[in-house]
C-alpha cells in the first residue's frame, strides 16, 4: 500500500517536472536565452511570506551556515529538476520487487 502511494507520488512528481520542463524550454525560446524557473521563485509565488520566514528561522533555529552556503545554493536550482529528481527517488522507494522466477539449488 505504502509503495503504491510512492509510485502515484513519483507519478505526479515527474509529470510536474516534465510540464515544467516544456514550460522553462518555452520561455527560453520565446526570450531568445535560457530561463528557467528557479525553486525560490516558485516557493515564493506558493507560500509567499513564509518563504522569506524560512531563512531567519534556519539561522536562529538551526545553524546560520546551513542557510548561508547550503540552502541558498539550493533555492538556485531549476524547479523542474527538482521535482524529476524527487520524482525519480520515490519511484525508486515504490517499485516493485522483481518477480522470483526460480531459485538455485547448487552451492
């Protein structure tokens, strides 16, 4: 049950990703240079305020060097690899086991 919700997760993740992807290939063309949303932006447009709350509370909360060198790395990334990139982890969690056709008997 647990790796059917991975394999429906992953499924909705690599469509994003793909639609994203046609979507960045798009703009790119249309402005004659290579755009590509980034994760920060598109957190942003999702969660709006708390986003900017996220780096404050890394700092204070965690430590001021994962926000500095790791995660504002991080928010520069493309959305659509990304989301491919999680996609491809939970299909990796949910697939099947491969099917035991026979087995040896020899040592």
């Amino acid at each position: 049950m647990i790796k059917g919700l991975f394999r429906f997760i992953a499924f909705l993740l690599l469509a994003a990703g793909f639609v994203g992807a046609v979507m960045d290939a798009a703009r790119s063309l249309a402005n004659s240079t290579l755009d590509y949303a980034r994760i920060g932006g598109t957190a942003f447009r999702l969660f709006g305020d708390r986003f900017l709350q996220l780096q404050p509370a890394v700092e204070r909360n965690i430590h001021p060097l994962l926000w500095d060198p790791v995660l504002s790395n991080l928010i520069l990334l493309p959305t659509s690899l990304v989301l491919l990139g999680l996609g491809l982890v939970c299909y990796r969690i949910g697939r099947r086991a491969p099917a035991v056709i026979g087995y040896v008997t020899r040592n």
